[in-house]
C-alpha cells in the first residue's frame, strides 16, 4: 500500500528503548496482576482527564459492561444509544441482559441527535450510552439535560476520544461514568488489548474495583458476582510511557486534519464538521462521500489506503433483528453507514501522502457542487 490508512509505527519507534525499559522492570519485578504500573496509571489518567477515579480493567468492552452493571442496569431496562458505532456499544447493552433502543445521529458529527434520544426514552429507559465517535464528542450537555429531565444515568463510551474535550472538560469526565478502550489503534493505544473506566462518585469506583475482581475487595470475601477484568500490569506499564506522548500525538492529528482542508479536498468529498466548543482528535478521519465507489475506486488506483465502517448499522444487524426496526427507521444513521469513508489518519501522517490522495481525487473525479 502506497499511502496506507494507519501507520503507527513512527510515534513508537522513538519511545522503544523506554518500552522495553519499563517491560523488563516489571518481568523482573515478578508483579503481572494490579500491581504498582496499574495503580500509577490509574492516579495518572485521573489527573490527566480532570476525574476523582479511574480505573484499569481488561478491554473497553469489559468496562461497559461493568459501567452498566455498576448502576445495577439489566433484565426488563432500556438503555438508548446510536446503531452508528462499534458493536460494543449495544452489545454491552445486550450482555447484561437489557435492550439497547437505538437513536438516530446528528448528519453533521455523526453524533447522537439529542431530538430523537428524548423522542426515544420510555418508562422503561435507565441510562444514555453516548458515544465519542472517530474522537468527536458528543452533545452532552443537550444530553445531561434529557438524562437529568428523566432521571438516567448518563453513559460515556470515550473508547475513540481520549484528548477530546467539550467547552474545555475531557471525554470522560462530562457523564455520570465513562469508559475507554487501549486497542493498539486507539489514539492512546497500548500493545494488547486494556480499558479503562472513569468517574466522580466514589461508591461506583469502588463497585467497580470489586466487580474486575471477581466481586472481591481481598480475593476471600466475595459481596457479588463480578468478572475477571484487571488491566495487566505489562500494558499499564507501556502506556505510563505513552501517557505523556499522547496531547502532542493528538496534536499532529488535528494538524493533518486542518491539512486535508488545505489541500481542498473538500472539493470532492464532505469533511468532517465540528460542533461548537468541540476539540475533536481525529481517532479516524471520517468523510462523506457522493459517490462512495467512484472515491473508493479513484483511491484504490493510487494505492491509497481507505476503509468504510459500519456500513450495517446496528438496529438492521441480524443479531437485533427482533427488536422491530425496518429500513428507513434511523434515515441519517443509514444515510452515514452507506455514504461514508474513513482516510488515511495517524500522528506522522507525511504531508505528501496527503498530497497524493487529493491528487488521485482530482485525476479521477469532478469537484462535488
């Protein structure tokens, strides 16, 4: 691939001497479960996102399902969300045992449309699941709004959007909880899988430590039927060393973003918007296409790397098939699964790559009206 989607190696490679320092000190330290790296990391990416608590489990799918069983969310509850996401997202829902009721998204952010979210809450609804997606936040003060009007307990899945920030407060520290994903291509991204659940009240961080646990504060004494879901102490120890490299990483992103549209190629594709007071981190670049095939076809030529996400939105997923919704139900929601395209996105992005991409477009497309 000439130019590809993602190449993380260029923000690793500086830092590999201080790695592999910090792997062997904890091979040699002998400690691999909730030891000293994963205690520090949790102070360390409290402080950093401006939370009281925060705290290292398994995987970013692990910690939403602890962050609705925290909240004792299950059997007979609604939890409303977007179908434009991950498939963590309902299936966290699912797995604790209640439905997700899937809202439709805004057409400009692709974020959910507090509209539809109010239209969408029933007697039954417990909790909004709002996700950051592509590191965009979402509109959560229109959603603390609706959370607080019905008495729900509002949800961040900040897996995509650690950096982002909204009028100045990070992701993850705006809702009642939030969760975060360290799959290597996240923007904070360690070399496994790793998550992370934050928040202010105490009582939720601590039933959150015991559920990762097994349900257990000192691994004899078992208060509830929890899971195994403890950050590993190896991972947490390479992301204390990528920790302080990320703002300037998410820097960079934002740069090649701002470059995208200095290029023009908002002459043959709609750049992603950013709503106001948003600072968006760019986890993917995320643009609307016209004509999917034509851009896809022009980039494929060129050797351009370029993938489409969520093109089955979840409410039309067979797995979701008895919930009743048809074709039509989330218009923008399906209007994004079929007409947008995720391009090349990483901190060292060369600006000749980029240069090539709207090059490949302009030799191959008219300029949109």
């Amino acid at each position: 691939m000439g130019v590809p989607l993602m190449d993380l190696r260029g923000q690793w490679e500086p830092l590999h001497d201080r790695i592999s320092s910090a792997v062997d000190e904890v091979i040699r330290s002998g400690v691999f479960i909730l030891g000293p790296n994963v205690k520090a990391f949790e102070v360390e990416t409290a402080a950093d996102l401006g939370v009281a608590h925060a705290v290292g489990v398994a995987n970013g799918t692990d910690a939403l399902i602890l962050a609705l069983r925290a909240y004792d969310i299950g059997a007979g509850d609604e939890v409303i969300c977007p179908a434009y996401t991950f498939f963590s997202t309902p299936e966290s829902i699912g797995a604790v045992g209640a439905t997700p009721v899937f809202a439709d998204i805004d057409a400009g952010t692709f974020q959910l449309d507090p509209a539809a979210v109010e239209a969408a809450v029933t007697e039954r609804t417990r909790a909004i699941m709002a996700v950051h997606l592509f590191g965009h936040p979402a509109p959560m003060a229109e959603l603390r709004a609706i959370a607080d009007r019905h008495d729900l307990i509002l949800i961040e899945d900040a897996a995509q959007s650690y950096g982002a920030s909204l009028n100045g407060v990070r992701c993850g520290a705006i809702g009642d909880i939030a969760t975060f994903s360290f799959f290597p291509t996240k923007n904070l991204g360690g070399f496994g899988d790793g998550g992370l659940v934050t928040t202010n009240n105490t009582e939720i961080a601590e039933r959150i430590r015991e559920l990762r646990f097994h349900g257990s504060k000192d691994k004899r004494t078992f208060t509830q039927i929890g899971m195994n879901s403890r950050l590993d102490e190896l991972q947490a120890a390479i992301l204390r060393v990528l920790l302080p490299e990320l703002a300037g990483w998410n820097d960079l992103r934002q740069a090649a973003a701002a470059r995208y549209a200095e290029l023009g190629l908002d002459r043959f594709v709609e750049l992603p918007g950013t709503a106001p007071g948003a600072d968006p981190i760019y986890h993917l670049y995320v643009a609307r296409c016209q004509d999917r095939g034509a851009v896809q076809a022009a980039l494929k030529a060129a050797e351009v790397g370029n993938v489409v996400y969520y093109d089955t939105p979840h409410h039309l997923q067979p797995v979701f098939a008895d919930l009743g919704y048809a074709v039509g139900s989330l218009p923008e929601t399906e209007r994004a699964s079929r007409e947008c395209l995720a391009l090349p996105m990483y901190p060292t992005l060369p600006p000749a790559d980029q240069a090539t991409l709207v090059g490949a477009l302009e030799a191959a497309l008219v300029p949109i009206a």
